[in-house]
C-alpha cells in the first residue's frame, strides 16, 4: 500500500514539474514571439553565459578529442585504415561530441548558475518584488538567459568541433604518425554541411532545456539557503537526464538510425 | 464619509495543511493610513499580498477599486500590479542593479518617459526618502535603513493608487525608526494616497495610523479608527498593545 502511496505521490510530482516546465517554456516563447525582449540583459547574458564557458569548452573537448584519437589510431594503422582515423574524429566530434560535450559542461557550469542566481532571488523577495512592480519573471529573467543559450550553445559547438578534430590530428600524427593532410582529407570525405548543421540543431534545443530547467528550478525553490543548493543540483541533475534523451531522440529523427 | 478603495472579504487562505486566513474581512479607507498588527506569523504579510494579487485566496474576494481581483487572469494582474505600490521588509532590491536602476526600473517599463525624464524623476523620490547620495550604489552597499527608504522609493515612484507596506520599522533603531515613520507619513501626504502598513512597532503605529486592524487567530477581530481601537475593552487587543503576559493570548 505504501508502495502505492509512493508511486502515486512521485507520478504527481513528475506531471506537475513537466507542466510547470512547460508553462514556463511556453510563457517564455510567447514574450519572444511578441520581440518582448530586453536586448542589452540578453547581450550580457551571452558574455556570462557563453563566453565565460568557453574555456572550459574547450579543454574538454579538446581532451575527448585526444583521447578518442589516442584509443583509435593507433588500431586502425594496425588494420592498415589509418586514413579514416581523421573521418571517424570529426564525424563522432561533429555529430555527437561537440554538441553533447558542451551541452554537458554548459549544464554543469551555467545551469546551476542560473538556478543558483533566480532561488536566491526567489529566497530575498526579489522575485515578488518583480512581480508586485507588474514585471514577469519569465520575460525579465528567463527570456535573456533562454536566448542567450541559443546563440551561444551552438557557438560553443562549433568552437568544440574544431578543438575537438585538431586535438585529434595531433595526436594522430604524433602517436599513429598519420599525416596531417591525410587526416585533413579523410575530414573532408566523411561530414558534410549537413552533419553540421544537425549538430547545431542538436545544441539549439540543449540550449533550450538548459536555460528552461536552470530558470524553473531557480524560480520553484523553497525553503532558504538549502532549497539554492536543492534547486541547483536538481538543475544540473534534470538537464543532463533531458540532454541525454533529447540528443538520443534527436540523433534518431536527424539520422533516422542511417550511417550516413 | 470614507470610502473604501480596497477590501478583503472573507477570504480564507492556508499554506498546506495549516490555515493562515480564516473568513477574515479588512477595509482600507482611501486616502488614510491603515495599520495592521498582530503576533509574528499571524498572517499579517499575507493580507499585503492578497491585496497586490501575490497571493489567491481558496475562498472569498479581495476588491481593489471596486475590481475582485481574485479571478483576474495573471496577464491582466501583472498590470493592474503596477498601480500598487509595495514596500518589501527587507527591500528586495534587484541587486544586480544599483539604487537608482531600481527605482527606475517600474517607470522604465510602465511608461513612455525619456530616459532623460525617467532618471530626472527617480533621483527626485530618492532625495523625497533622502538618500540623494546614494544613487550610484547597488544594495549591498547601503545600511538597513537606507534599504528600507530605497524600497520604498522604488514603491512609490509611479505614484500608485494604494502603497503596501510590510514591516517598514522592524530591526532598525529608534531614530531610523521615527525618520521611516516620518517618510510613510510625508509619501502618503504627498501622493494624496493610501497605505496599508504591517507592523509590530507600537510606537510607530501611534505615529501614523489613521486605521488600526488586530489580526488574530486568521481573523480581523478589532478595527476602526486609532483611537477607538486603543480604547477597545477587547482583552485581546489590551493584551497586545500593552505587551502584557497575561490575557487571552497564549505565550
């Protein structure tokens, strides 16, 4: 019975979050659809939110990147298909690495920022202080960070592909000793624009769920400073899950299952 | 003859399972001062927020010119919100702004002042709560008076129809105390308005109250004017305004 009781109290909780997630994304897209937006907010946004992420970006991707040449190199000179080590980098970087990787850090690094940022406002009444001068938190606060995670995520996407195929490259010449122009070329048959343009895609809706699930934690947090540190996890934490199934979905539709 | 600008009529609200409202009615007369007491947790901030839409009763209607606003859709609240005017305890500025933003910030965006005008009129309110040599600082940087008097400033700048105060006095010395006292006083004359002030600070309610409310137990149960409820034979009420151990009151 208490089972039951559980199952019930959690299947409640997790249709009034996916609600609330929705009212709010939806709420959100409405001010953006009327241009309701408060450029020089979204503007330093972008800076805090994505310029100040990029080193971070990049050295992990940078490393993935080596380390994904380093394990594959080396066997595929073995299996004399050395020259398809630069295809495979950049195809896994484009498709899936970039986007994920600096999906994953962002979530990490400005998720919890943001959700940190909008429960302490929600804890020091700055919140229904907004509201009370008849200023929606959604249009005020969320709107800028969502649009700055837009522009900036598949930005950072790009900057991560191409940390990602380089780090790649040295590595495969320094440790395989494939050559720079081989690597190079085999890049240039495997993606194409389109793989790239996906990819970004991909970033897009990171972008999105991030900022929304950053935003709605912040701005659902209760109970003081524990609640902050409740809501910044609980960000961080429900991002990364949706990261995980959005890109699998997304892989699916984008490349309906092909290899190609 | 007074008129009523805004009512809460028998509303009952709780938060979970405990009931903080319970079939309580208040009048806030127009153009007057009404002051709220009662013990700590009473549910004295919540009537604020009932009256700024903040908060929906689970029964009964809250009236702000003659509008229940209630059943107001949150779109069509958010505006009506930027005729009322409230006061934080603890100010809750936007702290990533300084103080001259945040008073700025309602005109910025109700109004279609030039820039030029926008900052012309908030340096204004802010020297009417003197704090004129405070412009350029952001909120971590000003005393808790100082806080209080910005707050307020950021509450009255559009010159709302009914400005909310929520513990204006709490925490702060006599003098600061008697100066805040003195500003709700002179704002209100000033806008030729109406305040309703939440407050445990005896000596300042005696200052400026035109109306004293008693909540007790979810209810408003003495009102009227100053000095009528101070003569009040409720022995809640006396036990209250003279601070005293023994009555009714449980401590």
């Amino acid at each position: 019975m208490k089972a039951l009781e559980d199952l019930g109290k959690s299947t409640t909780e997790f249709f009034e979050y996916a609600g609330g997630l929705t009212e709010l994304g939806g709420e959100t897209l409405g001010f953006i659809g009327k241009l309701r937006i408060r450029l020089t907010e979204t503007v330093l946004q972008c800076y805090l939110l994505g310029v100040q992420s990029l080193l971070i970006v990049l050295l992990t991707s940078l490393f993935t990147g080596m380390v994904f040449s380093l394990e594959s190199a080396q066997q595929a000179v073995q299996y004399g298909v050395g020259n398809l080590v630069g295809g495979a980098v950049a195809y896994t970087s484009v498709r899936e690495l970039g986007p994920m990787l600096s999906a994953v850090v962002v979530a990490g690094r400005v998720g919890a920022a943001i959700a940190a940022e909008l429960g302490s406002m929600v804890i020091t009444e700055q919140i229904e202080a907004l509201q009370s001068l008849g200023l929606a938190p959604a249009r005020f606060l969320v709107v800028p960070r969502l649009l700055a995670l837009i522009v900036m995520l598949p930005l950072l996407a790009i900057f991560a592909d191409v940390v990602s195929i380089v780090g790649g490259m040295w590595i495969a010449q320094t440790y395989a000793h494939i050559n720079y122009e081989s690597f190079l070329s085999s890049v240039r048959q495997t993606i194409g624009f389109d793989d790239v343009t996906r990819g970004l895609f991909k970033s897009v809706i990171f972008g999105i769920i991030i900022a929304l699930v950053g935003s709605y934690q912040g701005l659902r947090t209760r109970g003081g400073a524990a609640g902050v540190g409740v809501a910044t996890t609980g960000a961080v934490v429900v991002s990364i899950i949706l990261i995980f199934i959005s890109n699998f979905v997304l892989s699916y539709i984008l490349y309906g299952g092909s290899t190609g | 003859m007074t008129e009523t600008i805004a009512k809460v009529d028998n509303v009952t609200l709780r938060y979970g399972d405990k009931i903080v409202l319970e079939d309580c009615s208040l009048d806030v007369v127009k153009g007057a001062i009404t002051c709220v007491i009662g013990l700590s947790g009473a549910g004295k901030s919540t009537i604020l927020r009932l009256l700024n839409g903040l908060r929906k009763p689970e029964r009964g209607h809250v009236y702000v010119k003659g509008v229940d606003i209630c059943h107001m859709p949150e779109r069509e609240l958010i505006n009506f919100r930027s005729a009322i005017g409230f006061a934080f305890q603890f100010a809750a500025l936007l702290d990533s702004m300084t103080v001259v933003e945040n008073v700025a910030l309602p005109l910025r965006e109700h109004t279609r002042m030039s820039e030029e005008e926008i900052e012309r009129t908030a340096k204004a309110t802010l020297d009417s709560v003197g704090l004129d040599g405070a412009y350029g600082l952001f909120p971590s940087e000003l005393s808790g008076g100082m806080l209080k008097r910005a707050g307020f400033a950021r509450a009255v700048v559009t010159n709302p129809d009914i400005v909310l105060y929520d513990e204006p006095t709490t925490g702060l010395d006599p003098i600061i105390t008697n100066l805040l006292t003195d500003t709700i006083k002179h704002l209100r004359a000033k806008l030729n308005g109406t305040a309703v002030v939440i407050s445990h600070d005896l000596h300042s309610i005696y200052m400026m109250a035109d109306y004293l409310a008693m909540l007790y137990e979810g209810a408003i149960v003495e009102y009227g004017p100053l000095q009528d409820v101070q003569r009040s034979s409720n022995p809640i009420v006396q036990q209250f305004l003279q601070g005293s151990e023994v009555g009714p009151i449980p401590v």
